[in-house]
C-alpha cells in the first residue's frame, strides 16, 4: 500500500488513494491515529473515509480533514477544497503559505456536570466535552468524564481542557476515547498539519479562527 504521512495538532494520519478494509488498515497504520481513505476527489473537493487505528470508521475528525485539504490544495493548487465525510461537509480555505482556516458545522449543547466537573457538550460531528481547566489534568478528566452515565449519549468521544491566558488566547489539550491518550497542550488559535517522513519534512500550518456555519 502506498501512502503519505501526516500530522496535525498532534493527531497523526497516513493518507491513501486504493480501498481499505479494517484487516489492511490495522495492519498497515503502526503508530499511527488512523488512515485517511481517499475515495472520490476532484480539483476542489475530496471525499475521505476516517479509519480509526483499531480497524472502526471514525464519524468525523478536524484534524483529519484538516490533512485532507492540505493533502489535495497541494497537488491541485485549489484555494478553497470541500471535504466530504459521509453526509457531512467541511470546507477549508488556503490563507497565505502555509495557512489554512476551516468552517466546520457543530452543535452546542446545554452545559452539565459530571463526575463533580462542569463541562460543555460540542458536537462538531463527533461529539467532545469541553471544560475549563488546567490542560495538564485531561488525563484525570477525560476518563471521568466519559465513564459518566451523564455523559454516555453526549460525550464520549473527546475531552478538551482549556485554560484562559488572554480574550483571545487560551491553552489546550485534549483526551481521547479511542488512543486513551492526552494530546500535548497547545495555543487554541493554531494548528499544524504536517506531512512527515524520515527523510524529510514539509509543513502546513493552520488556523481554526474562520466562524463556523449555522449549527446542523
């Protein structure tokens, strides 16, 4: 299988253009997140499957198409590309090299607390729960999030713990269901997406500040 390898805000994707089953995908994605499959493109548009590294079909990942319209914007030389997951859209538009801003439709649900921690259900298509914290306990929050029964519909996906360093700043990190990992804490306002390789490196950066469009 032949693929390129990438990395955005600590998520790492391999990108490949030939049809995957969960066998080939568990079998090719070493360490990394999971494989985005290519399975339509055109000069301005791509559609991807997002294959978790245990095999499953992710329902939507930011980063993930985030790489995908670096992936296609690089070879086609598209301004804005449309990446199509499933039944959902997100659309990303080329800044200044190497920049790149995404919308991406989400939902805001009715804040809550669970297991003592008060936090914020954001569905951007696969669903995150959002608390203000110091980053550095994610590891501790996440999994008391998840494991709550108040959380089981609503946020068992993601855990983002923010913390405010300025009215337009704050510092982040995130812990997921599927690596049970913590993502190293970064600045809110930037992203990267990277693609990597032993020999050589080639760099995307991209900002996630474009307003998103009416909730779906």
């Amino acid at each position: 299988m032949r693929f390129s390898r990438w990395q955005a805000q600590g998520n790492v994707y391999l990108v490949a253009e030939e049809a995957l089953t969960a066998d080939a995908v568990r079998g090719v994605v070493g360490d990394a997140d999971g494989i985005l499959e290519v399975k339509d493109r055109g000069r301005d548009w791509v559609e991807i499957a997002i294959w978790n590294s245990d095999g499953s079909l992710a329902e939507m990942s930011g980063n993930g198409t985030r790489i995908a319209a670096c992936w296609l914007a690089r070879q086609t030389g598209a301004d804005m590309v449309t990446v199509r997951v499933g039944d959902r859209e997100v659309l990303a538009r080329m800044l200044a090299p190497p920049f790149v801003e995404q919308r991406l439709p989400y939902r805001v649900g009715e804040a809550g607390t669970a297991a003592g921690v008060r936090f914020t259900p954001v569905d951007v298509g696969n669903p995150h729960a959002v608390v203000e914290a110091d980053p550095a306990d994610v590891t501790r929050l996440g999994p008391a999030i998840e494991n709550s029964s108040r959380t089981a519909r609503t946020c068992r996906s993601r855990t983002g713990s923010t913390t405010r360093r300025s009215r337009r700043e704050c510092g982040s990190a995130a812990w997921g269901r599927r690596s049970r990992r913590a993502r190293a804490p970064s600045r809110s306002r930037l992203h990267s997406a990277r693609r990597t390789s032993r020999s050589a490196s080639r760099a995307a950066t991209s900002t996630s500040g474009w307003t998103a469009s009416s909730p779906t």
